[in-house]
C-alpha cells in the first residue's frame, strides 16, 4: 500500500510507520510487523539578489560603499513551521571584514522580506576584492527532520586611490591699493569623501595665512599685500593613512593709485611784475595704502611742454617741490606743470602718476613813480631837505638806483633804495 504527498511542506516532516497485521481469529493467531521511515524535507533555496550603492561609477578611497543582500521568504514554507533567513557576509580571499563591517541588519523575523547591509566605511584600496553573501534558509528553532539549505552570491568591488583635490582660484574687487580685494579658493573633491579637505593659505614668504578659509580677503588692499599666494589643499584619512594634497598659485599686482597733486603760488602780491619772484610748491599725497618704502616718487616741472631752466631754483622736500623763479620776465608767462611719477622696483606694484597745472601771467615792470618830498622852508642860511621818492612794485629783486643832480647835469647824490636825501 501506499502514501502518497501531492507537495511536500514542511509540516510532512517526521517518521513514518507501516504496521502490517494478520489476524485469524477462529484459530486465534494474530501477527503484525512494521518498518519505519525519516522523511527528512530539504529546504528549498532562498532566492537571493545583491544591490550596491552607489549602484555606478567608480569607487575611491576615502569614500564609502554599501552592500545590499536581498532575499523574501516565501509564506508557504513556513506556514507551520516558522522559518528565518541568517545571513554571512566573507571575503572570497578569506581576509577579515570586520573593520568594514558598521551595519549588518537583518529584518525580523515575521517579515516574509529579509535584508543584510554591509558597510565598508571610509574605503581603501585594499578593500578591493569579490565579498560573498551566503543566505541560509533554516527554521527558528532547531526541526530534526528539515535540512537547511544556503545560497551564495558575490559581488565584486574595485577601489582606485583617491585623487587629489581639484583647486580653482579666483579673485574679485580690483587690484588697487585702497579697495577691497578677495582671493577665492575653490576645491573639488571626489563625491562622499569622509572628510572635508584642509584649506590653507600660504603667502609668498611661506609664512601661513592666520585666516584659514576658503576666501582670503584685504580690505583694504595694500602695497605690501602684493606677491605670489598659494592655496593649498589637503586631504588627511589616517584610518586608511590616505594622504594627498595639491596646491595652485595666483599672483597679486597692485595698482597704485593716482597721487593727489596740488599747485600753491607765493608772490609779494596779486599780480606778477617783471622783475619780481615767484615761488610755485607742488605737494604731493599718496593714499594711505601705499607703504612708502615700497614706492619711489619723482617729480618734475614743465612750463609750455619744456623743462624748467636748471637756473631756477627747485627745493625738494617729503611731499613736494618748491620752485623759485627769480626775477620773473615776461618771459616766465605760462602754463606751469608738476607732474608727479610714483614707481616701484616690485614686479608685483603697478605704478601711477598725475599731475597738476597752474597759469602764470607776468606783466611788463611799470616805472617807477618818483615824487619829491620837501620839508618847511624857514630862512635862507638854515638846513633844507629834499626827497626824492620811488614808489615801485612790490617784491622787486632789486631795487631801484636814485640820483640828484643839479640843473647842469651834476650828480650831486645818489644811492639804492626808494627814498634818497
């Protein structure tokens, strides 16, 4: 006779007896035998996928991966006896996972779905390699009779080293002394990197920025502030000893800016005669950014697009130039011009000039206007003065020579000055 199961399920797991018995009762004889059999039931195996994320694209050091092992329990298996998934995860190499391993995660039980996550966190190089997934179907609690059975699945990840960092400078405002002015460095990195890179500025003279950011700012800008700057990028994982960095370079040219030029006129009065002098000061001012010792400045005077005689008499002084101009002709009329060159020996300062202009107009010397001044007459015999006075134009360089002489033509007196006895 026999048994026969349309779908082996679990629950058919166990022992089986067959009993076979004679039985004749008219002579009382009754005789039975029996046999036994396990019917041990093999689990079928689970169905299994891996899923990585991210699911593309290369993978570097310093950045991280997640391995995902999938697998659904399907409800009939365990609908009398309850089952589970156990999942392993191993290195085909046979090299240890449990630095890697931050998440391993199994869904609970009564879920018919059943998840495990590996983590590998920060990456390496040596992180390369094909992991293993082995899900194992096996009921919760230990069943003599029902064999487990397992799956194993493998997914193969490669790990480039990590690159350095990709550095981009660029700057804003203008290069002037005076004005606001910002250098902008700009790193690129591997997307997930576990860190965030180490940004440094590095002045020409290799002494280290106190600012340490992404942006370097001057405000204001100054003369000293020119030169070579570096940006320099590091990236520091010690728990892989990953160590990369990379550096770029942006000069700073300043720009002086135009100096403040000015003309003051000095004279013994408001209208300018031959024969007088004149003192033309041009003042100079540069802005407060500008550090002196980094510029040098000249000055120079022109009157009508030609320089100055050397015979006039220029006084320099911090700041400025004094010209004298002694005696004034008619000559001496025109348009004078200081102009004012402010140059640096750095190949980092740009340099500036201005200047400034004033018209001089300087009239014909008028003569003289004598005049004779006599004192009271008293008797004949007593002392009697005569004066004779010049009045001349203020500032004269030199003054005027006055002579008495008699009505034949005698010079009976005379002397310098503009009053003579």
């Amino acid at each position: 006779r026999s048994m026969a199961f349309t779908s082996i399920n679990t629950s058919d797991a166990g022992v089986y007896q067959c009993n076979a018995v004679i039985s004749i009762p008219e002579i009382s004889v009754t005789v039975s035998s029996s046999d036994s059999h396990d019917l041990i039931v093999q689990l079928p195996e689970p169905a299994v996928a891996i899923t990585r994320e991210p699911a593309s694209g290369t993978l570097y050091a310093g950045t991280q991966v997640t391995l995902m092992c999938l697998s659904e329990l399907m409800e009939y298996l365990s609908a009398n006896v309850p089952l589970k998934i156990e999942f392993t995860w191993s290195r085909v190499d046979g090299k240890d996972i449990s630095r890697n391993t931050k998440t391993v995660k199994n869904n609970p039980s009564d879920r018919p779905s059943y998840t495990s996550t590996l983590n590998i966190h920060p990456l390496s190089v040596e992180d390369s390699a094909d992991y293993v997934c082995q899900a194992k179907l096996t009921p919760l609690s230990p069943v003599q009779y029902i064999r487990t059975s397992a799956v194993e699945l493998s997914e193969s990840i490669t790990v480039e080293a990590l690159p350095p960092p990709s550095i981009t400078i660029t700057s804003e405002g203008p290069s002037i002394a005076g004005q606001s002015y910002t250098l902008s460095c700009s790193v690129s990195v591997v997307d997930g990197l576990a860190v965030a890179p180490l940004v440094t500025w590095v002045d020409s003279s290799q002494q280290t920025n106190d600012s340490v950011s992404l942006n370097l700012m001057f405000s204001p800008l100054t003369t000293p502030d020119a030169g070579t700057y570096q940006c320099v990028s590091v990236i520091t994982i010690e728990e892989i000893s990953v160590h990369v960095n990379n550096s770029a370079n942006e000069t700073i040219t300043v720009q002086v800016p135009a100096p403040t030029v000015t003309i003051t006129t000095a004279s013994s009065g408001d209208d300018l005669y031959a024969g007088t002098s004149l003192n033309l000061t041009c003042s100079y001012e540069l802005d407060a950014a500008v550090n002196t010792a980094d510029v040098a400045v000249a000055t120079e005077w022109t009157v009508v697009g030609y320089l100055l005689s050397d015979m006039l008499y220029v006084v320099v002084y911090d700041g400025g130039t004094v010209v004298n101009i002694r005696p004034l002709s008619t000559n001496s009329s025109g348009v004078y011009v200081c102009s004012v060159v402010a140059n640096s020996s750095s190949p980092f300062i740009t340099g500036a000039s201005n200047n400034s202009s004033q018209n001089i107009n300087v009239e014909d010397l008028p003569p003289p206007n004598v005049t004779v001044e006599t004192a009271a007459f008293t008797s004949e015999g007593e002392p009697f003065t005569l004066t004779c006075v010049a009045d001349v134009v203020a500032g004269l360089v030199q003054l005027p020579t006055i002579a008495w002489s008699s009505s034949d033509g005698t010079v009976v007196e005379n002397g310098t000055g503009t009053r003579l006895n």
